[in-house]
C-alpha cells in the first residue's frame, strides 16, 4: 500500500511512506531503517557503468557502512526472477548482498520517489540514489547521468560521512581509480562490458 506523495520529494523531506513485500520480507519505509542511515538506490540495468558503480561500493564498503549504521535498500523495475541482480552480483563478484531487493515492475515506487531504473533516463525519473537520515528525511540525491564512477563513490562516501558529522576518511581519488578496470573510468551512461562470467549468459538480462 502505498501513500499520497504528489510530488516528487525534495532534500530535507520526509522520505514518502510505502509498504511492499520482498523476499527477505515485508519492508515498511521509512521504519525499514528508522534509528539507521539509509541508501536507498534503483537497480541500473546490468553491465552499465552506474550497475558496475554500486558493485564496486558494495564490495569495498559492507564493513565501512555496517560502522556507521547504514542500510541498504535496492529497488528494481523487473521480477527478480527474471532479474535477479543480487544473484548476478554474487556470482559474478563474489558479494553476497544482504539488502532487500523491492520488485517494482509497475514503477509504482520508482514514480514515488522519480527513480531511474534501467538504461533510460527520462527527467524527472533521473533520480537514482536518496541518503535518508535515522529519522527518515531525505539528506542527499543523487541524479543520473553519473560524471564518472569513481568520483561518484569518491563524493558518495565523503557525503555520508558530513551528513554522520565525520571527517572523510583520507582515499585518494588515483586509489578508487585503481579499483577499477579501464572499462568501468567512463562516463556514467556507458556501457560496460563484462569480463567472461562462470555462469550462463541465459542468467545475465541486458535490458
């Protein structure tokens, strides 16, 4: 069930109410995460640089975000039978993703809170990150296109660490950089092309 939120929300609102089931469970948000930092991000379509982005943060950043009690929330505009990410990620990178992953293939959500999923960005719905605070209020968003991964992941930690009142913890931008592979240093709407998987292609959905 989902509440009236006629417009899109802004930073310093309150993040709009929704009910929805997922297969780790039903998640109530904003409770999901009441008293935690929350990010709450749409699923980009596989293999582009912004899917390549959040795989990259995910694996560098489980402990970093377990310390600063951050939740995470996925949002995906297909069955995850038909495309189930979290199970890509793991066989691909070897990341076994806790978060809740929410079908949403009426774009219900997505059109809630103006979200991009997959490749087509269509403004408003270019929206494809929110930070939300213990209290549920909107602290950041981060809109698509992405200037680049890794200054991306380079802002988004030094974001959560300001809006938690830390000092940024001292990573030079040359040693995310080096994290990734040439393929992945383009511009946030680029294609990426995957290395050779140890599964089937019939399991990778490039829509």
């Amino acid at each position: 069930m989902l509440s009236n939120h006629p417009t899109l929300p802004k930073i310093g609102d309150y993040a709009p109410q929704f009910e929805v089931q997922t297969p780790k469970g039903l998640v109530r948000f904003p409770e999901f995460s009441k008293g935690y930092w929350c990010i709450f991000f749409a699923h980009p379509a596989n293999f582009t640089s912004a899917w390549r982005m959040y795989s990259n943060f995910l694996a560098m950043k489980e402990r970093w975000l377990n310390e600063r009690r951050t939740k995470l929330l996925v949002l995906a505009n297909e069955s995850i039978r038909q495309n189930d990410w979290s199970d890509i990620v793991r066989r691909y990178l070897g990341i076994f993703l806790k978060a809740p992953v929410i079908e949403d293939p009426e774009h219900t959500i997505a059109a809630l809170y103006g979200m991009a999923t997959g490749r087509r960005i269509t403004p408003p719905m270019d929206r494809l990150l929110y930070i939300i605070d213990p209290e549920g209020v909107i602290r950041l968003i981060l809109h698509r296109p992405l200037p680049s991964i890794q200054t991306t992941i380079a802002d988004l930690e030094i974001a959560l660490d300001q809006l938690q009142g830390k000092t940024p913890e001292k990573q030079s931008l040359q040693a995310i950089t080096q994290l990734l592979d040439p393929a992945e240093q383009l511009d946030g709407e680029t294609a990426y092309k995957p290395k050779p998987a140890y599964f089937g292609r019939s399991k990778i959905n490039l829509n």
